[in-house]
C-alpha cells in the first residue's frame, strides 16, 4: 500500500542527422506519404517524422521514421506536442499545482488601510484599530 506507480522518465538518444543511406532506407518502404498517401517526388515535398516522438522514447531508427507531406507533419508535430505534454504531466514532471499569486509586498502603500494609519478630517495622524473599536 503507499506505492505510486511512477512511469520512467524517458531522456531521448542525441539526435543525429539523417544520413542519405538513411533517407533511402526509409523511401524504400514508404514513396508516399505515410498519413494521407500524397505521392512525393522531391525532398522539399516531405519531412521526415519520428511516429513515435522521440521525447516519449521513440528510437531513431528506419522502423520509427517515415516520410510526411508538409501538411501532414505539421498535423503530427502539433499532435505530437500534446501527446508529449500529457506524458510529461502523467510523469509530474510538470507543475499541475495552483498558480501562485506573487508575494506581497513588506511595505504597504501610504494612505491605504494597509498602512494601518489613517488621517483624520483635522489633520491629525492617528493609528487604526485593528479591532474595530471606532
Ligand atoms: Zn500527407
């Protein structure tokens, strides 16, 4: 009992670049792109996605890469981020906590209640009772 399960935190490998070997393992298997099927010709038509976020443990490896239209990567990185955000927040890695009100400060503003002194009508300074005897 007491136990809480806590899910590993997961650092990503360092990322590498794509090398072209790489790039035609990966176009090998997929001439398409792999989310809506739009058929790519030229490398400025397609990204290259990590399906499963690397942030979240997925490898960088040919198996996890596959190739997206423009349009489509937009879609998953945004996707992605949120997968991303909601993992780290099941792991607590983010602050979930009530946002904090800054801290107040030592010296009160002159002339407010806070002062704890007040002017009467005639000049005269006196000091507030807390206590509300008038
Ligand atoms: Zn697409």
């Amino acid at each position: 009992m007491g136990e809480v399960f806590q899910r590993p935190r997961v650092e990503p490998e360092e990322r590498q670049a794509f090398t072209t070997t790489f790039e035609r393992d990966v176009l090998r298997r997929f001439v398409v792109c792999a989310q809506c099927g739009e058929r790519m010709r030229k490398r400025s038509e397609y990204q290259l996605d990590h399906e499963i976020p690397r942030e979240i443990g997925g490898k960088h490896a040919v198996e996890n890469v596959r190739p997206l239209c423009i349009e489509c990567h937009k879609a998953k990185t945004a996707l992605d981020a949120k997968v991303i955000a909601k993992a780290k927040r099941l792991a607590g890695e983010t602050c979930t906590g009530p946002s904090r009100r800054p801290m107040k400060s030592g010296r009160p503003l002159p002339g407010t209640k806070a002062s704890g002194l007040k002017r009467r009508m005639n000049g005269t300074v006196e000091r507030r009772n807390p206590h509300g005897e008038a």
